[in-house]
C-alpha cells in the first residue's frame, strides 16, 4: 500500500505543476469559434524554447486540418525552418507522434518532454529539410479527439505539410516524407493510402514506421487485458465511439472501466499506465470482454486496419523482437500479408533494445530511436529519387499471429415461449 500512495502522490503533485503550465499555454491553442480558412492555414505561430536546435529555428503552430466528418478543425504542432541555404525548394519531412495521452499536457508541441522524445529533429535540419509535427485534432485543442482513426490522423499529418508550406520564409516545398512511431506508425502509413486524396498537389515520396500499430484486431486480441490496455485501451473506448456510434463502451467494460475510462484516457501516458498499474494490483480489470470477440468492436479495428501499400509507394517499416507493446507477430503478420498483396515494403528487424523488469514496454519506445537513423537515410534515398527495394524474400524472425476466430453473431431465431 505504501506503493500506491507514493505513486499517487507523484502523479498528483506532477498535475499540479502540469496544470499551470498548461494554462498559460491555452491562449495560443484556442482557435477562432467557428475555424475558417483552408487546411493548412495557420493560425498563428509563436517561437519554441528548450530545443537547443542549432543552424535552424522552432516554432509552435496553430493550423487548420479537418476532423473525420470534414468539419475544419484547429491542430496544434511544430515546425522547424533550417538556415542552411538549398537550392530550390526545401523537401519536408512530416512526422506523426505516438501514444501520448490525450490531455493537454499530452501533445507534444505543449510538453517539455518532446526535445528529448523527437532528437532527429537536429539531423534533419542539418540536412536543410523543413521538419513539420502535428498534435493530431483534439489533442491539446478544443474539441473531441480522434485517436488511432486512420483517416484524421491523415488529414492532419497531411495538414501540417501545407501549413509548413504556408510558414513565412520556410521555402517548403511540394515534395515530403512522413515517418512515425506506434500511433504515428499508423497514421504514416494511412498517410500513405490517403495522401492524394487529401492533397493531389504534394507529392509524398515515402512512408517510414516504426513499432507502427498496423494489425489491430491482433494487437487487441493479445493485449486487450494487460497493463498496455490500461494504459491505450480508454483512448480507443474514448474516441471511436466518435466514428462508429454503434460502439458503447459498456459492451466491453468493467463498471471500474465505465468509471475510470474517460479520466484514463485524457491522462498522459505514463501517468495513465501507472494508475492503471495500480488498479490491477487491487484486483480491478478493464475490460469485461475482449473486443476483438465483440462483433461491432472487431468490424471497427478491421476498418482502422491500413491495407496493404501500393507498390507505388514505397515504404520501410522497423519493429523490434521484444516490443511488448505493439507485439512482433503482429508486424510479422503485416509483413506476410504486404509482401503477398505486392507492396513495395522494406522490413527492418531489430532485437531486444532494453534489459530489466521494464524491458519490452522500453523495447517498443527505444524503437524509434534505433530505427531513426537508417530512416534517416531511407528518406534521403527517397528524395534524391533512388529506387527502393523490397526484401520480402527475408523471412521473419517471429512467425505471424494467426487473426482470432470471427466474433459469433447473436443468436436469430423466433423468441422462447
């Protein structure tokens, strides 16, 4: 018990400090009522501190995206400008943040934790490309959020690529990759399945995904009660309803789950894993069913499962062993069915990048840190208009994870008597 009150106390007094700060940022992230403009305008923009980016310079931004039923809504995010003079029109690297939270304190352009979380940010301007971050719709902005729905996360990826365009003096030009990490895994490579459709006038050369939350209905199947579904599942029981009114929480929910859920989803991630870590250790669950069993929750994360990638659109995907949280078989899986379909896919298998009792959920974080370099390069190839070469000839190292049985339809018939 001693445990859990100190644990308690440090995310309360954490809070409070967070509190603070973040409502003396409010101001900037509210946006005109109603938003008008087009997607891509911005806002208005101010300065980042605590970056220590040399040979280029930060900035906050508030732009216009749209959110799933087409309204225009107001993303914060980031742009950073090089001054490394180019030649012509700087390219744009556009990436899109994982798992955070949904709390304002959560989005990465209001957190001070993101220097740290995003250091390719430096390399990428010393390569004199505009590098452009979106906090995703909803997420430290008024309005309802829209987590892992693949087509808000693309319009404001997306988005945040005309907005860096439309920033004063960044010389951005049409042409733009987009890597991302876990969440941002997903909505890159919905990105990539939608990018002409939201804007036939950029040219996306290349998608690069790390630990990216590719296949749902077998990520949730093995996750659905863990501590990692503590910490994602509030996010997802939160924001699809959104989309699919036919959802209820209550379908899949313990009464502490109806109870907890709303308040653990707008908590940041680390914080919601901890409070969560802390019910389970009273005994307290969730979920009441595994979704993937439930036939509604299933038809939604097939639909939130990108297809495979056209061959035209190359793309690179980097997933290590011991991830514990986007599970290996699941990208193993994503590679058999990509590699069948014809996708122009490059896997990069990397081992376990952590030791000790937290090793696989710090497996599946330092991901991104070990994959960004070779993405890095992958993204240069692109622009410089080299081909990209599939390796689906490589067999996994981990076997795919066979897809759950169907969920049983409710039982039709005429009424007992």
């Amino acid at each position: 018990m001693g445990v859990v009150v100190v644990a308690v106390a440090a995310i309360t007094a954490n809070n409070v400090e967070s509190n603070q700060t973040q409502e003396a940022l409010d101001p900037f992230y509210t946006p005109p009522n109603p938003v008008v403009g087009k997607p891509g305008d911005i806002i208005r923009f101010e300065p980042l501190t605590g970056f220590n980016i040399t040979d280029g310079t930060g900035y906050r931004i508030l732009y216009v995206s749209k959110d799933p039923t087409g309204a225009l809504r107001a993303s914060g995010g980031m742009v950073f400008v090089p001054t490394k003079p180019v030649a012509g029109e700087r390219k744009v690297v556009a990436y899109a943040h994982g798992t955070s939270g949904l709390g304002d304190a959560c989005a990465p352009s209001r957190s001070p934790l993101t220097p740290t979380a995003q250091p390719f940010i430096q390399t990428l301007m010393n390569l004199g490309y505009v590098y452009t971050a979106t906090d995703y719709v909803g997420l430290g902005t008024p309005g309802e959020p829209f987590y892992m729905i693949g087509s808000s996360e693309a319009q404001d990826v997306v988005n945040s690529v005309r907005a860096a365009r439309n920033f004063p003096g960044s010389n951005a030009g049409t042409t733009y990759a987009v890597m991302g990490h876990s969440q941002g895994g997903h909505s890159a490579i919905w990105t990539g399945a939608l990018s002409k459709e939201i804007a036939p006038e950029l040219d996306l050369v290349g998608v690069a995904a790390s630990a990216p939350a590719t296949q749902l209905e077998p990520l949730l199947n093995q996750q659905w009660n863990s501590l990692i579904g503590w910490a994602i599942g509030p996010e997802v029981a939160l924001s699809w309803p959104l989309v699919y009114p036919e959802l209820a929480p209550v379908d899949i929910l313990t009464p502490t789950g109806v109870e907890l859920y709303t308040d653990l989803a707008y908590e940041c991630l680390e914080a919601a894993g901890m409070k969560g870590a802390i019910e389970s250790a009273m005994g307290k669950e969730l979920f009441a069913e595994n979704p993937a069993k439930v036939p509604a929750w299933a038809a939604a994360m097939k639909d939130q499962t990108p297809a495979p990638l056209p061959p035209s659109m190359p793309t690179l995907i980097s997933q290590a062993i011991g991830d514990g949280v986007v599970l290996a078989n699941t990208n193993s899986l994503t590679q058999q069915k990509w590699c069948a379909a014809g996708s122009n896919v490059q896997f990069n298998w990397l081992g376990q990048l952590a030791t000790g009792p937290l090793a696989s959920a710090e497996t599946h974080e330092n991901t991104l840190y070990a994959a960004w370099p070779m993405e890095t390069d992958w993204i240069q190839a692109r622009f410089a208009n080299e081909p990209a070469t599939s390796n689906c000839g490589f067999t996994p190292p981990v076997a795919p994870h066979p897809l759950p049985a169907p969920p049983t339809p409710p039982a039709t018939g005429p009424p007992h008597k």
